[in-house]
C-alpha cells in the first residue's frame, strides 16, 4: 500500500523523491505550527515530522530487508545510510526554518 501511494504522488507531481521528502517534511511541520497555533520557532513542532518519517523507514527497511530473509547482513550500513539519509531530508529542512524564525525573533539587527 506505501508502495502504491509513492508511485502515485510520484506520477502526480513530476518531482524527484527527494523533492517529494523536503515539501512532506515542510508540509508536516508547518501543518502542526497552524494547527496548533505556535511560532515557527516553536522546535516541538519537529517532533510529528520526525516520528513520521522514523516509521514510515522502518516500515520500509522491514518490508523490503528484513521480511524477505536476513541473507543481508553485509549490506546493513549502506541499507541503514539510504534510510537515514531519507529521515534528514524529512526533518533538516524545517529544523532550518524553525531556526531561522528562532533567530529573526532575537531580533539580530539591534
């Protein structure tokens, strides 16, 4: 089913995936900012998008890895960095923002 709602997304938008990981991260963390009603410094607005993308990975080192057979036990690091590197595009991008607007709030120009 994950599977099916990638492909679609993928043929909705002519995106890359990585494109596809940076906006649902963005879309996440400003979601939980609105609906909420808290400032884009607010850091715990984080939380959802990392927990999110946390599952959704281990859902799919699970299916695709670990369900199959463990025969892959050499592979483990370079499986593991591909996942990693998919939970940082997810959650680097509104970490940024929020930290931006933590800073802009200082009011850096006095």
């Amino acid at each position: 089913m994950l599977e099916r709602i990638k492909d679609t997304l993928l043929a909705l938008a002519p995106l890359q995936g990585e494109t596809l990981l940076v906006l649902a991260g963005i879309g996440c963390y400003l979601t939980t900012c609105l609906t909420l009603r808290r400032p884009l410094s607010w850091f715990w607005a984080l939380v959802p998008g990392l927990v999110l993308s946390v599952a959704l990975e281990a859902w799919e080192i699970w299916r695709h890895w670990l369900a199959p057979g463990m025969s892959l036990r050499g592979q483990v690091p370079g499986i593991l960095g591909r996942h990693l590197k998919d939970v940082a595009l997810v959650t680097l991008p509104p970490a940024l923002v929020s930290a931006a607007a933590a800073w802009l709030e200082r009011d850096p120009l006095r």
